[in-house]
C-alpha cells in the first residue's frame, strides 16, 4: 500500500506542471500586439468666395390688377365685355343709368341757359345807355344842349346797369360749374378701362345696381382687369440670402408648364424689408411677356444667384457630421481627432460653408462620423483632391 502511494507523486508533478504550462501559452496568445491607429482620409478647410445659386419658389402676378367699380350709383344698362375680353385704355366697358343725375343736369342746364339769357340782355341793356350816356356826354360840351340833371341820370344809369351785369355774369358763372359738376357725375355713368388687359372676372349683369367701393350697401364691382404681357414674379428671398441683392441683375427661371423651357429677367423691386412671419424678404422680377404666355397665378421656380462680399470657409459635404445634440466636424491634429462644433450655411457644389474654430488649411476628416470619437489616435493621409 506505501509503495503505491510513492508512485503517485511523480505522476500528480507531471500532470501539474503540464497544467501550468497550457496556461502560460493562453495568456500569451491573449495579450494583444501594438495595433497600427486606423487612417483617416483628411482634406483642408478651404477660404473662398460663394458664388452660386439656389433655387427658391415664386409667385408670377400680373404687373397691373384692379376691380372697376363705379363711381356713381346706378343700374347697369349694358356691359360690353365679359371674362377673357382684351381691353385697351379709354375702352368703354359699361354704361349705366341714374335717371335722377340726368334729371339734374337738365335742370342744371336750364338754369344756366336762363342764367345766360338774363346776362345777355343786361350786357345788351349795358351796351345801350353807355352810348346814350357818351351821346349826351359830346352834347353836354355845346352850353344849353343838354341839361346837367340829365347827364347825371344817364351816368347813374350807366353805373346801375355795370353793377347788375356784373351779379348776373356770377350768376352764369356759377350755374356753368354746377352744370359742369353735374356732367362731370353723369359722365361716370360710363365705365371705361384704365389700363390695356384683359377681363378675367365679371361680376354683374345688365340691370345689377352697382356703386362705388364703400358706397351705402352697393359694394360689388363690375369687372376685374389684369395685364397680359407684363408681370411682376414675386420671390420671398430668406434672410440668410438677402444680402447682396442688386437691381438689374438677370435671373432665371423656370415654370412647369413650359418643361424644358428657360426665362429670365431682371431683378426690379426690392422691398428691403423682412416679413416677420416669414423670415423673407420680398423681391420682384419684372418680366415683359410679349406673347402673353404666361398666366398670372403660376408658381416657378427661380435659380436665385447667392454671393457674398467676403471669404467664408468651405468644407466638402461629407465632412460634416451631426448627432441628436450637435453638428460638427472632426478636426485631425497631431494625429489626434478632435469634435469642433459648426453652423453650416450655403451648399455650393459639393461644398458646404461652416462657421466655427476654424481656420484656413485645418485638416479635417473627409467623411465625419460619430464612430470616430474625440481623442483618439489616427494616422491621417490627404484624400485624393479632384
């Protein structure tokens, strides 16, 4: 029984020191090598001026658009026009009828032709007794001729007959303005074009009771006029893009029921204001349309030209990163990744403004990416520039 017990030492030694071998040899393949830092494609931040365009939405309106309202209260005897009538300026639109302003113009008339009558006759009575008055005046010259008392009457009749032609001249002068008031009324009775265009609305119809705008109770206008071959395409410009804009400049744009098709024209009125609500500022283009092929009320959309006065930094697209907090890019110095937070602005290509810590010439990864956390070790190569 001893001599086996002996035996089993040599072997438990052996069966241990094979055991603490294998464990050696484990932990040495579990200890890693010096692993080479990942590369890291870099590119310089870039200082240059913008110089593009983006494409923003507008609005095309008629260059001139008016409702005709009358400007006197009257029943609508005729209309000579109807939606997509071509009308020129002074063009007689309508006529309407307010038989009490006629009324009124006959009497009006009446009483300056009295008016006129009666000064007639003062002025012919006038013309009378100053040639008698200078008859006895030449006689009163010879003594005896005529006596002193009647030369006085003659001259006071004289005076009489100035003062009284005198009333009535104000007389006829006053009832030709009230005539002239009264035909002036009657004249709007006929409703005329104030503009060339085209009737794109009509709103009543023969025997309708229309008046001015504001008037008691007859609100309604007659038609709506529009310009065909002249518009102004209305542009809300962000504020971000509204610097810079310069009158005159020729821009393009496209409608999309002429696909295919380019107009352009040129920048005429700017509002140099900012809509609150919108953030934008409206500007408009004038478009001559000879040919009258647009239609007022399109959308288009318009390549609007952005620059600015100054360098701004540039960095390609891909460059940027962002994550639920912030937007960044990741900067590569001495071999080491750091965060630098950005605000980006205009897209130019496959460039993008940033605005933050930078400089011209910091390397930056090109393609940014959260995985790439800040700190760690890179090996950076320059991307191949195109």
């Amino acid at each position: 029984m001893k001599a086996a017990n002996f035996m089993t030492v040599p072997i438990l030694l052996g069966i241990c020191l094979g055991c603490a071998s294998c464990g050696h040899n484990a932990a040495g393949a579990a200890s890693p090598a010096n692993q080479a830092a990942p590369q890291v494609e870099v590119v310089a931040v870039k200082l240059q001026q913008l110089e593009t365009t983006l494409n923003l939405p507008a609005e095309l309106a008629p260059y001139q658009s008016v409702d005709i309202y009358a400007k006197q209260t009257g029943f609508v005897k005729l209309i000579r026009v109807d939606r997509g009538s071509k009308v020129h300026q002074g063009e007689l639109l309508a006529e309407l009828e307010a038989p009490e302003i006629v009324a009124q113009r006959a009497q009006a008339n009446a009483a300056y032709q009295s008016a006129e009558s009666h000064f007639a006759s003062a002025e012919a009575k006038l013309e009378a007794d100053q040639a008698t008055y200078q008859h006895m005046s030449n006689a009163a010259k010879t003594p005896g001729v005529v006596a002193g008392n009647d030369l006085e009457i003659a001259q006071r009749t004289v005076q009489s007959d100035q003062a009284n032609s005198a009333a009535l001249r104000k007389t006829a002068e006053a009832a030709l303005e009230s005539l002239k008031a009264l035909a002036q009324l009657e004249s709007y009775l006929k409703i005329i074009a104030p503009f060339d265009g085209e009737v794109t609305t009509r709103y009543v119809h023969t025997g309708a009771l229309v008046g001015p705008t504001g008037g008691p109770g007859v609100t309604t206008p007659i038609v709506h006029i529009e310009t065909t071959n002249h518009h102004r395409l209305v542009v809300p410009v962000p504020e971000n893009f509204a610097a810079g804009v310069r009158e005159g400049t020729l821009v393009r744009f496209t409608v999309p029921s002429f696909p295919g098709r380019s107009f352009r024209a040129p920048i005429a009125r700017i509002s140099h204001g900012v809509d609150m609500k919108t953030r934008t500022m409206p500007v408009e283009l004038d478009v001559k349309d000879a040919r009258a092929e647009l239609t007022p009320g399109l959308f288009c959309s318009v390549e609007w030209p952005v620059d600015r006065t100054y360098p701004t930094l540039f960095v390609p697209v891909s460059a940027v990163a962002s994550d639920l907090q912030r937007t960044f890019l990741i900067r590569i110095r001495q071999n080491r990744s750091e965060w630098i937070d950005v605000k980006t602005g205009v897209r130019a290509g496959e460039l993008i403004e940033v605005f933050g810590d930078l400089q011209e010439g910091d390397q930056v990864a090109l393609r940014g990416t959260d995985q790439l956390r800040a700190g760690a070790e890179v090996s950076p190569h320059l991307a191949n520039s195109k």
